[in-house]
C-alpha cells in the first residue's frame, strides 16, 4: 500500500457557491492507493499518517485533476495543413490532413494534456479516420491503449456517420451535380473506408469486452443528428441504453445545423432527437451554438448536458453557445477544447479563461459566468459527462486522487493583491505552463514537470519521425480533390439564405 500526502499553501477541494470555494490554507490531501483518505492542514496530516511520500511546495495549489470535455485528435488540424474556416467547408479541407499514427498521435496529445492538468478527456475519434489497413476494432483499440499507457482518464467513443457527407442533402443528388470526373473521385474518397452500421457495433461491443482499466469508459457517438439517418441515431442509442455506456454527440454547432432541422423536420435537431427518445441525463451534446430557448427547455426537462468549446466556435465562425442562459436552467454544462483552442494547444486553463470572458454580456445588470463556475463547469460537470461522477470532480475522501499541484510564482509575482480569490487567480492568470505536478488515481503522471510514466522526448522524437517522410501520393491527391471540390460546396451553402431571429445575447446594434 503506498500512502502519499499531497500539500501546498492551499488546497482547493470543491466550489461552493457562484463566487465561493472551500479552501484549505496550509493543507494536505492524503491518498492511500489511489483514493483519497482524508484532507486537512498539513501539519495535522502529516501528524497523524505515516506516508510513503510527500508531493507539494510551498508557492503551490492543488486543485481537483480538470476535464477537458470534449476532443478529437492529437496534430491539430492546423498543424496538419487545414486553416480555420466556417465548419461546412472546413470539413472538407480537413481531406488534405496527413495521416498520422493514432498510438502516437494520442501519447503526443496526452502529453500535452497532461501538462496543463488535464486529468481526464472525453475523446471521440471519427471511425472513418481510422487506419484502412486494420479493422475498426484494433484501430480504435491504438487510441484506448495510448490513454491507458499515458494513465488519463478517458471517455473514448468512437463517431460515426450514414449520410450528407459532403454537403446538407443526400450525397447522390449532391453529386449529380458535379462533372462527371470530379464526382466519381469525390465518391470513392467518402467510400474509401466503408464501416456499416453493424461493424460499428460489433467493434464497440469488442471494446466494451476487451479489458479496459478503471481509468476508460466507452461511449456511443452518432456524429451529429443530420449526418445520421434515423435508423442509425435509434440503433445506436438502443446499444448504448442496452450497455450503459452513455452517448455523445456534435449538435447545433452552426446555423446551418439548425437550418437543417427548419427545412427537414420542422424543428431543430434537438427536437428531432427528443422524438425519436434519444436523449437523456447519460446524453452529451457537444456546441449547442443554435440552440432555441425551447431548445434550452428540452436540455432542461430531460436532462441532457451541453459540452461547450468556446475556442472551437470562434475559429470556425460557428458563433456564441448561449452558456448564461443553460446555467440559468440549470443545465449540466462541461467544457471542451475541441482539439485545437485558441492557441492552437490544449491548454485547458486558458479554456477556462475564454469560457469565462466569452459569456460577459454587456450590462451593469448581464449576468456572465465567474471564475468559481467556470471551474465547476471544468472539474465537476467534466466528471459528470464522463460517467467519473462518483469518483473525481471534488476532492473528498473516497474518491480517486486525481489532483493537479499548480505553482503559483508566475502568477503572483512581482505582486497580486493579498486579498485576490484563488480560484480568480487561477483562472484570470493561469496558464498549462504553471502546472507542475499532476496525479490519477494516486499516482504521480508528471512530477516536477517531468513525466514519469511517458517518455516525453522518445514519444516526440518518434512522431516526429513517423511524419518526417514526404507527403504520399494519397495525401497529395486528397488535397487537390479538396481544392478542386471547394467552390462548389461553398456555392451550395451559399444558395441558402441565414435564418433570422432575437440573438441569445445581443453585442452590439448597427443603428
Ligand atoms: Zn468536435
């Protein structure tokens, strides 16, 4: 059995309330095996256990592990050659991205997470993207395996789609239009790795029996409700009903998402899932941008949670999530990175801090979000749309000793006024550079800045050297049959006029 203390000037166990915190000053947390036994001042802690090892610094905080809830790969797109652009024509110039090896793409983005104290991720990979020359299963099973080397926490599901891959209607028809040349190169590429509605559940369920660590929960992800046929959205949430594994999936990230759901059912997507009974408290929605106010009532009534990417929705022009108005109802709210953020990294506390600033309305009397939320959005909601809920998300005893130790020197030096709120200063200063120690389940995965069951520079240097030869001859012909099909996707999208109405939050006026 190995007992360690964990210290630091003050140790941040829980929010409790919108601008309120229990906060330990001088304290220590004490973990035997992974979960936390008891929490107090240190020199009672230290009085009363015998510990293996004591893990903390003077000028340090410890705070609970952070979720990031909501993520897709490690090289973000903009490293892998597709600029920021309005999602519908980003997707399709995300065809002229590198392949990358999924083991080492996820350590690479491990790694990174870890570092800014992400301790648990909800990551959901787009089965298509998947290497062609295994099967869905081993695949998939590259990513899983990474997180379970690299100790994270992780929410893993695997996305996946039956239709309107290229444009908001039946690919055939989309394709009729195209000469004849272009849309046969067009249609073997969305062709190029077919997974049928049954292979997918085949693999999830060998994931699901494959022996996964205490640390990986499975989910189901249809992608998003117009890219899915109906038969596939109720398949899909009958396996993940049947397996309890919980569901996630990309919803009303833009306006054209919502248009879809005017022009298809007459109603939103969200309403198109309420009548097919697929949503649910175990149901995540990642975005929610377009989201109406009955939109936001149907949250509410069953539950449903909204795991929202600030970063995300402004490099890809989708807009402003309407946060103020779910915390109003009471929505569970988490927040992602959505695999890039705004400095193009997954520093999940520079997240925070968009997360914060994006939702300040203007008005003396405009309620928006204060760093103590924001942290509650990050940390409890996190565990909550991961199915962790009983086991992180607070520090106390019995649950797993996922803590993060931040070091406080960057942030307060030369000054910070006596009086300023840890958690304000966290979130107002902090930056993934400031973390210093981060722990799962007990263990020390970074201590000191150093990683110590990854080997941080081998993993770079062999990703590195996995991408260092010349682009292929199918990444090459991938990028032009992007290019090429450019401009008429973007005139489809064009031919649709925006839908107008009241905005959730009104920024400024033009007269
Ligand atoms: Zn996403």
């Amino acid at each position: 059995m190995t007992t360690t203390l964990i210290w630091g000037k003050q140790v941040v166990t829980r929010i409790t309330g919108t601008s309120s915190a229990e906060v330990i000053t001088d304290g220590a947390v004490v973990q035997r095996d992974g979960e936390i036994i008891e929490i107090g001042s240190y020199r009672d802690m230290r009085a009363k256990y015998e510990v293996d090892e004591e893990i903390g610094g003077s000028n340090q905080v410890v705070i609970p592990g952070l979720i990031n809830a909501h993520h897709h790969v490690g090289l973000t797109p903009f490293q892998l050659g597709a600029l920021d652009a309005p999602l519908e024509t980003w997707i399709i110039s995300r065809w002229a991205m590198r392949d990358v090896d999924p083991y080492l793409d996820t350590l690479y983005c491990a790694i990174q997470m870890i570092e800014s104290g992400i301790t648990t991720v909800m990551h959901n990979h787009m089965a298509a993207r998947l290497p062609a020359d295994v099967g869905l299963f081993d695949a998939a099973s590259q990513i899983v395996d990474a997180y379970e080397d690299s100790g994270m926490r992780v929410a893993f599901s695997l996305s996946h789609r039956d239709q309107n891959h290229l444009v908001y209607e039946d690919d055939e028809k989309f394709l009729a239009t195209l000469p004849s040349e272009l849309a046969s190169g067009v249609r073997d590429h969305i062709n190029a790795r077919p997974i049928t509605l049954e292979d997918y559940l085949t693999a999830n369920a060998e994931l699901l029996d494959k022996k996964q660590s205490d640390r990986t929960n499975i989910f189901i992800s249809p992608h998003n409700v117009h890219w899915c046929s109906d038969d596939m959205l109720r398949a899909m949430s009958d396996f993940a009903r049947r397996n309890n594994t919980g569901l996630h999936i990309h919803l009303q990230e833009t306006i054209y998402q919502k248009m879809y759901g005017s022009r298809h059912w007459s109603k939103t997507p969200l309403g198109h899932l309420l009548e097919l009974g697929v949503l649910g408290p175990e149901v995540s929605c990642a975005h929610g941008v377009w989201l109406t106010e009955s939109d936001v009532d149907i949250l509410a009534e069953t539950g449903t949670a909204i795991c929202h990417n600030p970063s995300s929705n402004l490099r890809l022009k989708s807009g402003v999530a309407p946060i103020n108005r779910l915390m109003d109802r009471n929505v569970t709210v988490a927040i992602g990175i959505d695999e890039a953020g705004i400095n193009d990294d997954n520093d999940i506390i520079q997240e925070m801090r968009l997360a914060q600033k994006i939702h300040r309305e203007p008005g003396i009397s405009s309620r928006s979000p204060t760093s103590h939320q924001v942290f509650e959005l990050n940390t409890v909601n996190g565990s909550k749309i991961t199915f962790f809920e009983d086991q992180i998300g607070t520090l106390e005893p019995g649950k797993r000793a996922d803590l993060v130790l931040i070091n406080m020197d960057r942030i307060e030096e030369p000054y910070l006024h006596p009086d300023t709120d840890i958690v304000d200063a966290l979130v107002f200063r902090g930056k993934g550079l400031d973390v210093d120690t981060v722990i799962v389940d007990g263990e020390a995965l970074l201590r000191n800045k150093v990683f110590e069951r990854l080997d941080k520079a081998d993993v770079i240097a062999r990703f590195k050297d996995s991408l260092a030869r010349p682009l292929t001859e199918r990444e090459i012909s991938r990028g032009a049959l992007s290019k090429q099909l450019m401009p008429s996707i973007e005139k489809w999208f064009s031919a649709w006029p925006l839908e107008t109405g009241d905005p959730h939050y009104t920024y400024n006026l033009a007269d």
